[in-house]
C-alpha cells in the first residue's frame, strides 16, 4: 500500500513501550484505521506533538500490504480542545461520542459523515449551554449513521389501532414505538412523552452544526442520553466503558 496522508481525529492511544504507542484515528476518506507510533512519547519525537485523545491531525502513514497496523511516519496537530483539559464532565461526554465512533465502525470503511460530526460535536461542545443534549443529539446521529435510525412514528401513523395517548415505550428489537412496555426485562427502556419523542424526531433531522441551538426540554437531556446510551450498547452489542465513567463521575457525583 505504501505510504498515505490524512486528516483525521485521535480516537485513542494504546501505550506500546515506554516510548511508542498505537494510535488509533478516524478519517473522513479511511474510516478507522491503526498505526504504531514509534518514540512519541518521547520529550524530543521526530514525529512532533505528542498523541492526545480528540486531537485533529494530519498524519502520513506507512502500510505494507496486509499488515494489521502502519507506522505513523509524520505527525502535524491541526486542532486541540484545551477546555476539554478543564471541564472532567465535558471531557467524559466527548470520550462517549468518540468510544461509540470507535466500537460501531469497522477499520477501512471511508466515514465523511462520521468524522464531520465529530468535529462539528468538538466545536460545539466547549461553548453548549446544555452539552449533554449537545451529545445525545451525536448519539442519536451516529446510530443513525451505523443503521440503527429507530422508528419514531406514532403508533396511529404507522396504521395501528387506536390514537397514541401520554408516553410511549421504544421497543429496541422492533426498532419502533409501542403502547406497550418492552416484555424482556434485559432491554432497553424509557417511557417517551410527548416532549421527548418531539426532541428525538427534531434531533433526526438537524445538520450537525445545528445541534447546539436545540436542547432537551428542561430535566430531559440527562434521561434520554442514558436512553441513548443504553440503546447503542443494545444495538452494538458491546459496553461502553467511558458511559460506565460518565455515571460513576459525573452524575452520581453530581447527586451527592
């Protein structure tokens, strides 16, 4: 394959040795790939700035045919999030967003839409007035983008008998709204009233730059994000260690 250059995002960094890590990025023309980064860690690296998580970059990467992972050959840092350094909560929504990224796409697969949320989600993030509304609504759009878009049609739209009235539950292993609570305890469940179904259906059809004028109604955000969360892991078939740190941190701290 030889050697290739691509802007992309640092989904995470794996330590190696005491000098060399593998990088794990995502770009809008590879999708998700791997490389080894030989000595960045070290204070003088030939390969520039050090790998931090979130980072924008522009890295050249040399792949021999058939090898699992490139060895990153040159480093440039285009973007950094410094609020990210001071904000923990803020930081753990952004490790949620770009975790899920991670585990829901496979390596080589080109993602431009994919990879212009996530930096739309970064650019947003540090300013939002609401930031866990910020990323349900990239949740949201990432199940999307995976193939998981639910079903959020009224019952009566959809031709079922009677009109919807009060909350509606989100079957997971139907991919619609019901009347009726999910019978299996193990899935995933929230009783959407009315305000919450009008967020998700909103959320589906804003651009990605427009995420941050729009937040859950008041007392909403942190509830459906848990929704969010737990219906990717669903969908996904995987668990979510910065969701795990999100609840221990950020929001049982937050009500103690």
């Amino acid at each position: 394959m030889g050697l290739f250059r691509t802007e992309a995002l640092v989904l995470r960094t794996v330590d190696f040795s005491e000098s060399t890590q593998i990088a794990h990025f995502y770009s809008p023309d590879r999708g998700k790939f791997s490389a080894i980064a030989k000595g960045v860690k070290r204070f003088k690296s030939r390969l520039g700035p050090r790998l931090e998580a979130f980072a924008q970059v522009q890295a050249s990467v040399y792949a021999k045919e058939g090898a699992a992972l490139g060895t990153l050959s040159s480093l440039e840092l285009l973007r950094d999030w410094p609020y990210l350094r001071a904000d923990l909560g803020r930081h753990a929504l952004a490790a949620l967003v770009f975790e899920s990224i991670d585990r829901g796409t496979e390596e080589g697969k080109p993602g431009p839409d994919l990879y212009r949320l996530a930096v739309c989600f970064l650019e947003e993030l540090g300013a939002a007035g609401d930031p866990q509304s910020l990323a349900a609504h990239a949740l949201l759009r990432v199940l999307c983008l995976l193939g998981f878009a639910p079903d959020l049609r009224e019952p009566e739209e959809r031709g079922g008998p009677g009109a919807a009235r009060g909350a509606l539950f989100f079957l997971p292993d139907q991919g619609r709204l019901s009347t009726a609570s999910p019978a299996d305890p193990r899935l995933p469940r929230l009783a959407l009233d009315g305000p919450s179904r009008a967020f998700l259906r909103q959320s589906m059809g804003l651009r990605a730059e427009e995420f941050a004028a729009f937040a859950a109604p008041p007392g909403l955000g942190r509830p459906l994000l848990a929704f969010l969360i737990r219906l990717f892991q669903f969908y996904v078939e995987t668990d979510l260690k910065s969701a795990r740190f999100l609840r221990r941190m950020i929001w049982e701290k937050s009500q103690g």
